[in-house]
C-alpha cells in the first residue's frame, strides 16, 4: 500500500503483494485499490513507463484491468499525490532486474512518504508502517543482489 496524505494507492497481481516476484504468462489481471481524497490520474508504470492511466473519483474504490506484457517487467501504480513500489513478473522464466538507481528511486520514495506525510494513518499506522518496512526490505535485497553496493 502506498500512502502519501490522506491518498491511498495498492496493487496486487493475484496473491502477489507491493514487492514481491510473481510469475506469469504474459497476460496478466491487475486488482487495483485507491482510496483517493480527491479524483486523480493513476497510471500503471511497466518498466518505468506510463501504460495504461486513468481517472479515479474521489473515495474507496476498486477496480481489475488486465494486461499484456511483451516480457518480464516491473509494475507499479503512480498518481500525483502517491505511488506504489513494484511488483516483479517473470514471464518465461526471465527475470526482469530493474537498475541500482531504479530501487535507489524507490528507496528514497518511501523515506519520502515517511518524512512528509509522517504516516499519520489513524487505525491504518501499524499495517501501513509493517507494509513499508517489507517493502525497503525487498528492495535492499534486490539492491545487493545486484552487487551495487548501496545507494548515493
């Protein structure tokens, strides 16, 4: 879950969660959950580009939109006022690793969305905070999988 304000942003690809490494053929159904205090833009980011965006009302709403992949990617969703870590697909067993400066990015993002919006998220704090945590997790693992060290 990403949240950033009073903006919720999560996204799943069947079981797999904001993080984690999932595979797939190359069609895959996004479940997509805002809760957006005001209307906004979400786009689905594959590989760091815009594909497909659209408009969400203000409020919960919920919403599965499939999609094609020409091969292994990451996948996140981005509004103006939040965005999510990625989902990584496998198609056909090849793995997609994004760059050192890419989970660098996102690392500097949620320590971003902490110290701006303070987590301030009433009955949300503790799964929200666990969430981000597991997140950074994910992303140092794949940062040192890439034998890069750490981040600037």
């Amino acid at each position: 879950m990403a949240v950033y304000g009073n903006d919720r942003l999560d996204l799943r690809i069947g079981a797999a969660r904001l993080g984690d490494e999932v595979r797939a053929n190359r069609s895959v159904t996004l479940r997509i959950d805002s809760d957006l205090a005001r209307a906004d833009d979400v786009h689905v980011m594959v590989n760091g580009q815009s594909r497909p965006h659209f408009r969400v009302p203000a409020g919960r709403r919920a919403r599965s939109l499939q999609l094609d992949l020409d091969g292994s990617a990451w996948i996140h969703l981005r509004s103006s006022r939040a965005m999510t870590n990625a989902i990584h697909v496998v198609v056909d067993g090849a793995p997609f690793r994004p760059a050192p400066a890419d989970l660098c990015y996102f690392l500097g993002w949620i320590d971003r969305v902490e110290r701006e919006a303070g987590l301030d998220l009433g009955s949300d704090r503790a799964a929200s905070a666990a969430a981000y945590q597991q997140a950074r997790e994910k992303l140092y693992e794949r940062l040192h999988a890439a034998d890069a060290g750490g981040c600037p």
